[in-house]
C-alpha cells in the first residue's frame, strides 16, 4: 500500500509537466504569471527644456501617471536639434515601456522633411499611444520697442527698415522657424533666422531686444506678455491662444496658415500592446478629469479630447503630409 501511494506521488508532478510541455508552457512558467505593469520606474523624454510648454505638460502627465501607475514617472529633458536627441533615444530603447517619449509634433511631422539622414522613422520607429493636447499653435510676438499691433503693420515695418531684422526660432525646421519662413514666402518680406536650442531661450533674447520678431510657445511668452517686453501679433494654427484671447489669428488677418501643433506620448516600436492600452487609458482618464482640465486651464493649454493610439497614429501620418507641402511652399531644404 504504501509503494502505490509514492507511485501515484512521483507520477502526477511528471503528468502535470507533460501536460505543460503539450500546452507549450515550460513547467517553469506554468503556474507563474507575467508581472503586472510597471514594476519600476518609468524614463520619459522631453525634448525641451525646463519651463516649455512641452515640458510643463509633460511634468503633469508624468505627475499623474506616478500616482495611478504607482511607480515613478521620471521627466528626463534632453533638448536640442529640434527634438532629434530625445527622438533617437526613444526610439532605440527597449520596447517593454520603461523609456517613453512625451514630444512635440515636429519631430514626428516636419523633421522627416527637414533634416538629411533622420536617424529615426516618425511612422515605422515608434509606437503612438496618446495625445494629451488640443492642436494648437504658435504665438508670433515683437519686442515692445517695435510699432506695431498687427500683421499688416509688422510686414510693413519690415519692409520699410533700413536694415535686415533678426528672428529667431527653437531651432531649424521647428514650428517657429517654418512658420516665419512660411510668412516671409507668402509676403516676401527679408528677416534674418537665428535658432536657440530652447523656445525658452528664444523668447528671453526676443524681450530683451536682442531679436526682432520671434514665434514662441504660449508657455514662454506668458511671462513677457505679462510684463509688456514683448507684444502678440498673430497666432500660426486654427484658433485664438488662450494667454492672448485679442491676438488674431494669421488666417483672421489674411495670411492663411492653419497648420497646428500637438503634444503627445510615444513609445518604440513594438511595445506591446497590453501596455499600450493601459498607457492610453491613464492619459485619457486625465484629459476626462475636472481636476486636470484646470490644471491645463492655469497652464493656458487646451486638453486634447480622449483619443485612440490608432486615432494618433492616423494625425501623425496626415500631419507629416500636410508640413511637406508647407516646408516646400517656404523653400527650406533637408541640412
């Protein structure tokens, strides 16, 4: 009796394995689940620097996630060559959800256009997973000490100075630089390009006279607007900015231009998509919030209506579409 009852106990750990091998689980793995997500820290790159409009909606998104992941989402800032540093990263790193991409439209939409030998594909290197923003666009902005008020005035300004204006940009092929040079081919008017690193740095160097004219982020000119160093003209995109509600349009004042911009979160090829959908669903459970929506109101920036990552991925594809006929119109060549 008893060398029947070890027989039946040696046997069924060796029926339960064989099982497991027919089934194609490893008895290894058999009776052990995949760890739920994350289980550590989360990396998300920003490829601007601190106080852009970029990075302060990143910070609230990344603030949040922290909270309903449970595990920290840790801002990592790597600005510089128009978004293309933090790009290449993200889009080199390991597809299981530990480095993520928050960035801004033109490094998926115009850089492709813009930039010889990109080192990255907008469509095939990256996976899309949210959009917390509304499209949105550029503030174009004077130094106080300029005359004028509106775009008419500004081209007549420039045409009439004796001597070749400066603007400067966050760099070449960023929004600001393509929408100036979009203005110059439709006006012809002569302005000099001076690229920063930072749109930051741009709107500093433009309130402190050392540019003429500049488009800025809403989040860089908030500051200057305030303080009357630099004064709205016009606003590149389809709407009215929030921080400057009187500021027209170009489109309103006849230079069509309604091209927007839009923030959004990315992840390499190939992350899974379990992982995906949980992202997708944290983002927009943000953008539903009454809280958040606040939070973005004080931050002048209109949230984005939830959205699918096949929704972001459609935008991506038509945007990049869209600023190759505006980079063509404004005679800018890949550098």
């Amino acid at each position: 009796m008893h060398s029947q009852t070890s027989g039946v106990r040696v046997a069924l750990p060796a029926i339960a394995a064989t099982l497991a091998v027919l089934s194609g689980v490893s008895p290894a793995h058999a009776e052990t689940a995949p760890a739920p997500y994350p289980t550590r820290p989360i990396r998300l790159l920003v490829p601007s620097g601190a106080g852009s409009v970029t990075d302060q909606t990143a910070r609230l998104v990344a603030e949040r996630l922290t909270a309903s992941l449970g595990k920290p989402v840790v801002v990592d800032n790597r600005p510089g060559a128009n978004g293309i540093i933090a790009s290449e990263l993200a889009a080199r790193a390991e597809p299981d959800g530990y480095t993520l991409l928050f960035t801004y439209s033109a490094t998926m939409t115009v850089n492709p256009w813009t930039t010889a030998n990109l080192p990255y594909d907008p469509v095939k290197d990256f996976t899309p997973i949210a959009r917390p923003s509304a499209p949105g666009g550029n503030l174009l902005a004077v130094t106080s000490t300029v005359p004028v008020r509106n775009l008419k005035e500004l081209i007549a300004y420039v045409k009439a100075s004796p001597t070749e204006l400066a603007y400067c940009s966050w760099g070449v092929g960023s929004g600001g630089h393509l929408a100036m040079e979009y203005l110059k081919a439709k006006t012809g008017i002569r302005v000099r390009h001076v690229p920063y690193k930072t749109a930051v740095q741009c709107t500093n160097d433009l309130a402190a006279g050392h540019v003429t004219i500049a488009f800025t982020d809403s989040a860089s000119a908030i500051p200057h607007l305030k303080s009357g160093r630099i004064r709205g003209i016009a606003v590149s995109g389809p709407e009215r900015m929030l921080p400057a509600p009187d500021v027209p349009t170009m489109s309103e004042q006849g230079v069509p231009f309604d091209q927007a911009s839009w923030l959004a979160l990315f992840g390499p090829r190939g992350l899974p998509a379990p992982i995906v959908a949980r992202l997708n669903a944290e983002v927009n459970r943000i953008l539903q919030s009454r809280e958040e929506q606040q939070r973005f109101a004080t931050m002048y920036l209109r949230p984005g209506k939830p959205s699918t990552p096949e929704e972001l991925g459609q935008l991506v594809r038509a945007d990049l579409a869209a600023w190759g006929d505006v980079v063509k119109l404004a005679g800018v060549t890949p550098q």
